[in-house]
C-alpha cells in the first residue's frame, strides 16, 4: 500500500503523509475507510510507531483524516475538509509552480494537459 524511500532527504513522516494524501484524493481511500493502525502500519513498514502517528496526526491536522477513540482513524469525508483556507492556500502555491514552470517553458497548452491529466485521475471531482 504505501512505498516509502528511506534514502529520500525527506522526512518519513512526510513522505507517508504524502502518499495517503495522493490516496485520498485519488479516491483509493474512500471516506469513512478506515486507515490500518498505528501498530500494524509501523509493523508492515518497519518505522517506529511515533512516525505514523505523528503522519495520522498531520492529516487529521489537515482535515484528511479524523479519529475515534478505540476504534482508529478513519478518512475523512470531502464535506468535512476545511476547504475556503486550504484552497487559498493551494492557489497560492500553485501560481507560485506556475510561474517557475512558465520559466522553464512551460507553455499554456501543457498546462492544459496536466489539468486535464489531474482532472481525469480524480475521476471529474464534482469542482469541475
């Protein structure tokens, strides 16, 4: 279920925070899924057990997740995702990789292409 590159520079806990996102929004992970546990996880994937809950912490943070007490955590539900800051957010950072990409020569046409791309992994979210 999840790869994670422990030569990457990147921290573990990003890196399984990252893939459970791209899991989500690619609906992989359905809402109201529950995720494995803390223990199993950090079992199947050999990391301490403090980093897949500090990844599960992290998304719940983010709205991606939610938990019950004695029961896990689960995905949470697009409807209960903070949605008007997290999109400001990411409006932001994507004129800033516009840009830089636009720098690099990018042309509008392939931005086209990667929306289309996105779009279509998404299976054409509802925000079309």
């Amino acid at each position: 279920m999840f790869q994670l590159d422990v030569r990457s520079r990147k921290p573990i806990y990003e890196q399984l925070v990252d893939k459970i996102k791209e899991l989500i929004i690619n609906r992989i992970l359905k809402p109201d899924e529950q995720l494995p546990s803390v223990r199993v996880l950090s079992s199947q994937l050999t990391v301490n057990p403090n980093t897949i809950q500090r990844a599960y912490r992290e998304l719940e943070s983010q709205g991606y997740l939610y938990s019950v007490k004695g029961k896990g955590n689960f995905v949470a539900a697009i409807e209960q995702m903070p949605t008007d800051n997290k999109l400001a957010e990411l409006k932001t950072d994507i004129q800033k990789l516009i840009a830089e990409a636009i720098y690099l020569g990018l042309t509008k046409a392939d931005l086209y292409v990667l929306f289309d791309e996105a779009h279509q992994q998404t299976k054409g979210d509802k925000h079309s």
